[in-house]
C-alpha cells in the first residue's frame, strides 16, 4: 500500500511549541477520511482529572460534547477550523455511527490481553484507540437491530464490553482530557483514503472468544 506522507504528517504533526497541532488532526479526520468531529469539553484547569463540565462527577472527563452538542458534528472544514482556531487545545470528538466508524471498548488491562491472543490467532484488526482506562476497537457501522440480534445469539459477553454506536461519540488521538493522553495503540495504516475496519460481529466474537480462553476478567470501568 503507497504511503501517502503528507496525510502521515497531519495526523502526527506537533506546533511550534511541540504540542499536538488539534486543528491539523481534526482536519483530516474531517476532511480526509470524512469522519464527522466537534470539539470535546476540555478538562478542568483546576483539577486534571476533573471536567470543565458542569457534571461534578463526570465519568468521561474532558472527553465528551457540550457546547456544542454531538448533534453539531460536522466533515465540513470551514466550521472544523472555526472552532480549533478558537479553541486550540479542544479535544477531538468523533461522532459515532452514520458513514463513521463504531466501536467496541473494554477496559485497558483485559483488552491489552485480548489483542495479544488476536494477534496469536491471526485476526485481522483495524485501528484501536488507546485511552488511559479503556480501549476501543473501530469497527464497521451497524444498527442497534444488527447489534441487539448479534448479542441475543452470545451465551456470555462480559458486561465490561461497551459499544459505540449510532448516536455515540469517542476522543480521538490525540486529545488531552481529564484522565490524560488519547492515543493510537494500532495506528491507521497510512495511504489509504479511509482507515479500514471490520465488521462488529468478527470483534465481538474474537474478543469474547480471546477474554474467556485466556480466562481474563474483564472489570466493569
């Protein structure tokens, strides 16, 4: 697969001042792999592991829509660069669902074991978003009907396993929030117009398949 090193650099490019060039990163995501973003509430100044939101005791701090809402999330360059421009150190929030991906989390320690056995077994990932607390696995959209059949048909899935989906919403790397640095545990791989991802049925699968053969316990965060 060609690289495409301009697009590399944007997504991995720092400011002057080294830190990460926001605007830069949510301009591709917006306009080069057309993946609807808004700004995210930015963490607390007073207290890092708090939210500048007026929930005191936000479970997602820094890393979610306020003003404005996920409603707002928009491809269009004109309104991404308005808003990094006045808010520069805004985290990236990419809507869920739609022509964007979906996602399927679960807390960081049992998902860095489940990769490992995935890895063992051959299955093919696409990119992994890395937060301090919990991993997410970007897979292909689906409907709640697709996801309530695929979960109806499951004897067990651990109930730490989340899912974003229509209506949902992520940070993206890489976001500063409340509980620290977003960031790619596997990278998109460069060069290619729109990262791929499988489907959800392939990850659920895998994933429980992986947690109950290594007897991990996945812990509910």
């Amino acid at each position: 697969m060609r690289e495409i090193l301009g697009r590399r650099r944007r997504l991995l490019s720092r400011r002057n001042d080294g830190r990460p060039d926001m605007l830069g990163a949510a301009l591709a995501f917006a306009t080069e792999w057309q993946w609807p973003v808004l700004p995210g509430v930015a963490p607390d100044p007073q207290g890092r592991a708090r939210c500048a939101c007026p929930d005191a005791e936000c479970t997602v701090p820094g890393a979610h829509p306020f003003d404005p809402g996920l409603l707002a999330a928009t491809t269009d360059p004109r309104m991404v660069r308005w808003w990094w421009t006045n808010r520069p150190a805004a985290p990236i929030v990419l809507a869920t669902g739609g022509q964007a991906p979906c996602a399927v989390s679960l807390p960081a320690p049992a998902a860095a074991r489940a990769l490992d056995a995935l890895d063992r077994a051959g299955m093919r990932l696409g990119p992994v978003i890395a937060a301090p607390t919990r991993w997410s696995l970007l897979v292909r959209p689906y409907s709640m009907e697709q996801l309530g059949e695929l979960l109806y048909a499951k004897d067990f899935v651990p109930g730490s396993l989340r899912f974003h989906g229509e209506g949902g919403y992520l940070a993206l790397p890489p976001s500063e929030t409340g509980l620290g640095r977003i960031s790619w545990e596997r990278a998109p791989l460069p060069g290619s117009a729109t990262p791929w991802v499988p489907d959800v049925e392939a990850v659920v699968d895998a994933v429980v398949e992986a947690l109950t053969r290594t007897g991990v316990s996945a812990p509910e965060l």
